[in-house]
C-alpha cells in the first residue's frame, strides 16, 4: 500500500512546495536501482512521484492510474536520466508536471494522456525543462475527443517544456453494438428476443 513519506524517512529528501494553492511533497531519494516496468495507483490528493517512489528507474513502462481524480505532481527531476523508460502512461488527470520530470529519458517511444485538458507542466528556463532529451521520435498521445484549443494548448505547454515531438489523437474507439433479433411490446412489457 503507497504511503506519504515524512521527514524521517531513510534515504530522502523532503521538500514541500505550494502550486496555487495546493501544497506538493517532493521526495528525491539519494540512490537509485533499476526496476522493470512500474505501476503508481494515486493514493490520495497532494502526493509527489519519482524514480524513489517506485524504487527505481522503470526499465520499460511506468503507468499511474488516476481513477479518483487525486490532485497529483511528477516531482521535479522525478524520473530524470531514466535512459530505459519507453512509455509513460497517465490514466485519468495528472495536475503538475515539474521543472526536469522526465529530463533525458532518451528511451521515451510514447506518453499517453486520458484527460482532454493537458496538465500544469513547469517550463523554468532556467532549471532542466520536463521534457528535455526526450527524443523527437517520441510521440505523444491525447483523447480523440480533446478539442482543437487543447490539442494547441498541449503544444505549446509540451514545447515549452521541451518536447519536439509530434502531438496525435489517439484514434476514436470502435462503438460497442448489440444486434437484436425481435422487440416485442406486449401489454405494456418489452420483451426483446436475441437473433438466432
């Protein structure tokens, strides 16, 4: 089970910062191992995610899944310099991308957003930009249903923090049919009968 980290935790550095008016804790651990792919379900609102928090750069995927919709952040220099991570995955809304979040991750082949309306992303000049070193061959994914002034809006937060890469529609999903046989009213009472 995920827990917040406090001051006393071995190994990290805890820094809390304020966002508007949401408060983030960082954590930033001192040493890092590699760890295959990785999976963070948001525990709750006002959490910080790295590399220390899944124990590791992610050798492959890293999937966090939002379904609550928890106000969350990917930590300043959170999973920077991870050379193995190939696709990031944000099911439901992420709020925050911080300054160097995914800062030369030169393995990056996608990221995929659910949400319509793209996230905060820091694009401090002058810090390491959240994108930077991710590769222009690198594509990033939205709904099909995000409108033209947030597929703009995606762009030019995504370039500000450095990305280079194309921006694309995910495509829409085929529409789940049920083909019936005979629909019978009767009396008042429906009474629908599967095709033979």
């Amino acid at each position: 089970m995920a827990k917040k980290f406090s001051k006393k935790s071995p190994n990290y550095l805890v820094n809390t910062i304020k966002i508007g008016v949401v408060a983030i804790t960082l954590l930033l651990a001192t040493t890092f191992t590699a760890k295959a792919d990785a999976v963070i379900n948001v525990p709750g609102n006002n959490y910080g995610f790295d590399k220390a928090y899944v124990g590791g750069c992610p050798t492959g995927s890293l999937t966090i899944n939002n379904p609550n919709g928890y106000s969350y952040a990917i930590n300043t220099d959170g999973f920077k310099d991870c050379g193995a991570l190939t696709s990031v995955t944000f099911n439901g809304a992420v709020y925050f991308i911080l300054y160097g979040a995914f800062y030369n991750c030169g393995a990056l082949t996608s990221i995929t957003f659910t949400q319509t309306t793209p996230p905060d992303i820091d694009d401090n000049s002058h810090q390491n930009k959240a994108f930077g070193g991710v590769p222009n061959t690198c594509k990033v994914f939205v709904p099909f249903k995000t409108t033209d002034a947030n597929l703009a809006l995606y762009t030019s937060r995504l370039q500000a923090a450095g990305y280079i890469g194309t921006i694309e529609r995910l495509p829409k999903p085929p529409q789940k049919t049920t083909k019936i046989g005979r629909i019978n009213i009767k009396q008042g009472k429906v009474e629908i009968k599967p095709r033979e």
